[in-house]
C-alpha cells in the first residue's frame, strides 16, 4: 500500500515538473487583450445586469496589460475607447 502511495507522489511531483500549459507568445497575449476588450464592448451594450461580467473582463484587460508591459493610463485608455462610459468610476 506505501508503495502505491509513494508511486502516486512521484507521479505528482513529475506533473508539476512538467506542466502540460506552455508559456504564451506576446502575439497570442496581444490577441487574448484586444479580443477581451471587444468583449467588453459588447457587455457595456448588453440591457441586462451584466456588473459582474464586466468586472471580470475588466480585470482581465488589466492583467493582460500588466503582463504585456502597458502602462496603467494607456490599459484605462484602451477600456475607455472600448466602452461607452468609464466602469467604475473615473481614475
């Protein structure tokens, strides 16, 4: 029975070794970034409830900014030309 134990503990140790997910390329960040903000676009034109959707694609936009190097200011721009109103507020 340890045995079993231990082989699946190595497995898992190999696993993490190993990630199945690749780095992405800056091309495919941009794209994710660029697709996320048309997303937006569509939920600021949605009639319905949509707050808490657009907070996550929100924060989205934003990660992917940081992890492509963009200043914050140029992140808040790109949002603002997507959408007809600021989010949550003005910055």
């Amino acid at each position: 029975m340890s045995d079993m134990l231990a082989n699946d503990i190595v497995k898992e140790v190999e696993r993490y070794r190993k990630p199945p997910n690749k780095l992405r390329s800056s091309q495919e960040i941009t794209a994710r970034y660029y697709q996320a903000l048309a997303n937006y676009k569509e939920l600021c034109f949605k009639p319905q409830d949509t707050n808490q959707l657009k907070l996550t694609t929100y924060a989205e936009i934003k990660t992917l900014g940081w992890v492509l190097g963009k200043p914050e200011k140029d992140v808040i721009r790109d949002i603002a030309q997507h959408s007809t109103s600021m989010p949550f507020g003005t910055f």
